[in-house]
C-alpha cells in the first residue's frame, strides 16, 4: 500500500548494534521506501555506527538514546524525533526491544517477572499509544505498527516460564490493538522469530562449542536477518484487503 516517501518517519526501537534485527530493518525501510529512520535504544553501542551505514546509502537517520522504556523516556524520544524532522509525518513504528531470560521455574523472582513484563509488555503499550495517534494524525492518515515476537510467545518451555509470560502478553496485547485500531487503517502485525540470529552476542552465547559454531555459519540453520527485513517491509505493503496479523519466521533446520 505505502509508496516511497521521503517524510515519512519510521521509528525502530530496540537497535541494539549496526547487526540485528532493528539495523536490517531500519536499513530496508531507507533503501526500498526512502523513509526517515529514528533509530531508538538503550546503549549507543552502535547507534552511531549503523546511522553513518544509512546515510553512506544515501538514506536520513538520526540516533536517539532513551535511559529506560517508560512512559515519559518514550513520549521524550517522540518529541525529539519532531523537532528533528519537523515536515515529516510518522508511518511504521517497529518493536524490537526485548527482555530474554532463561530461568528455572523454581528460581523465579518477582524482579524476574517485573524486569519480563516492563520490557516486553508496560513499554511497548506506551510505545503503541504514542505511535498510533501520531500516525492517524498523518496526511494520509494510517500506517504499521510491526512487533518483534518470540517462540515463547506461543509455546512455553521448560526453563522460559519468565520469558514467556511477558511475550505472550505481548502478543495478545498485539491483538487487541490490531482489532480495535484496524478499521481506522493502522496495520498491526506480531511477527514470532522462531531461530537463532547470528550476531556477535549470539556468537558469544552459543558458539562456544564446535557443534554450536557450525550451527551458525550454517546459512539454513539460521535466521538471516536481511530476510526478516524484507519480511517486515513486505507486512507494511500490504494492502488493506489482505493484512497479515501474524507471521512466523523460522530457518529451513529449525525444529517445530
């Protein structure tokens, strides 16, 4: 449906580094539409980095640290992507931001379960009702709310009660929105990543062994983040008569 716009804004949250998934989108949404990227994280680890990649391809990027994802950090973070691009209109935000932990079930705490919820549930609501105003305010008003999902938010394993409890969460709260928000033309899309990516922090996690080593360079065994951005450029396009409400993505090897 969305067309190449220079003004239109798009808002990544959850950048972790210049790889991943938030770079590969926020990279795709420049290259293929010629949108504004507001990248958004917690660490500036990056940032800079993956902003001067957009603008060597001829893209508009612009950094914005946030200290916490609470309400007023992420009303702050809107605000300024405003006064950056003060002609501009907003068009798709993306979730990425994520709290991933591995805890046995008996050694749960309740700032296990805080730390689960106020990432993956309490800030991107916030996030949503900032976005969704915003983009109905557009000149051509609507646009995508696209969110960033896991295997745990359909399927609970052992050692993810934590984990799992606040994507799941996520994911019906994804719902609601869509349900209420879709008549009025905002295309709400949970996209469940259901696989390893190969970043540097996975790398470090699983790559320890010689199994696990060869299991990342292994392109079939693997998420290829590129592709998950196409993914996401094309739930975007979508046209109104055939919206997608959930995705899953997995590579070719991946047990399900």
């Amino acid at each position: 449906m969305w067309e190449r716009d220079s003004k239109a804004i798009a808002v990544v949250v959850g950048v972790g580094a210049a790889q991943g998934t938030g770079a590969a989108v926020a990279r795709e949404f420049c290259r293929s539409l010629g949108y504004r990227v507001a990248l958004v994280a917690r660490h500036s680890n990056g940032l800079n980095a993956l902003k001067s990649s957009i603008h060597d391809i001829g893209g508009e990027a612009d950094a914005f640290q946030i200290g916490a994802y609470t309400q007023s950090e992420l009303a702050h973070v809107f605000d300024e992507i405003a006064k950056v691009w003060p002609d501009g209109h907003f068009r798709v935000g993306i979730w990425n931001a994520s709290q991933w932990s591995n805890i046995p079930f008996l050694d749960i705490k309740d700032q296990d379960i805080r730390a689960s919820t106020q990432i993956n549930i309490e800030a991107p609501l916030f996030f949503a009702q900032l976005l969704i105003p915003r983009l109905l305010a557009a000149p051509s008003p609507g646009g995508s709310l696209l969110i960033t999902g896991a295997t745990s938010a359909t399927r609970g394993s052992a050692g993810f009660a934590a984990f799992a409890a606040g994507k799941s969460g996520l994911r019906a709260m994804s719902q609601s929105i869509a349900r209420e928000f879709g008549q009025k033309g905002v295309h709400v899309a949970f996209v469940v990543l259901d696989g390893m990516i190969p970043t540097p922090p996975v790398r470090k996690l699983f790559g320890k062994t010689p199994e696990g080593a060869a299991r990342l360079d292994d392109p079939g065994a693997t998420l290829s983040e590129d592709a998950i951005a196409k993914a996401y450029l094309f739930l975007h396009q979508q046209s109104p008569g055939a919206w997608t409400l959930e995705m899953d993505l997995r590579p070719a090897k991946e047990k399900f």
